[in-house]
C-alpha cells in the first residue's frame, strides 16, 4: 500500500485507513510508538508492558524531583 502524507496545520499526517485499523485492532484512543533504523519508519501498537514501564519511570522522575514537597503533603 502507497499513502501520502497531508498537511495538518504546520504538520504532516499520515492517514490509517480502517480496514489496517481492524487488522491491528487500533482505534482511535490507541497509542502508538514510533521509532526509526534512520531509514524505515517503524509504527506499532505499544504494548501494555512498555506502558507499564513509562508510568514507572515518569512516577520515579517525579518522586526524585518532588520528594521532599510530597512527603510535606503527606504528613
């Protein structure tokens, strides 16, 4: 399958047609990871456990800068 790219506001879009949504099993409220080997564009459903891994290194980001702050708020 060939797709263009559109423009949306100062960007470009890539559009997913719906029968490659049904195949992945995607919707609208999907997230998606995007990576490169700098010359391919790699677009997947990212994965549960990836998800997992990016609350526990934002909640560990937020507790090495705050920690102090919260543990004020706790008591």
């Amino acid at each position: 399958m060939i797709k263009k790219l559109i423009q949306h506001g100062n960007s470009a879009a890539l559009i997913l047609d719906k029968p490659i949504l049904d195949l992945l099993n995607l919707n609208l409220d999907s997230t998606l990871e995007i990576t490169t080997d700098g010359k391919n564009l790699i677009i997947s459903p990212q994965s549960d456990d990836k998800k997992e891994q990016d609350i526990i290194a934002s909640l560990e980001k937020i507790n090495a800068k705050y920690a102090r702050t919260l543990k004020r708020l706790g008591e």
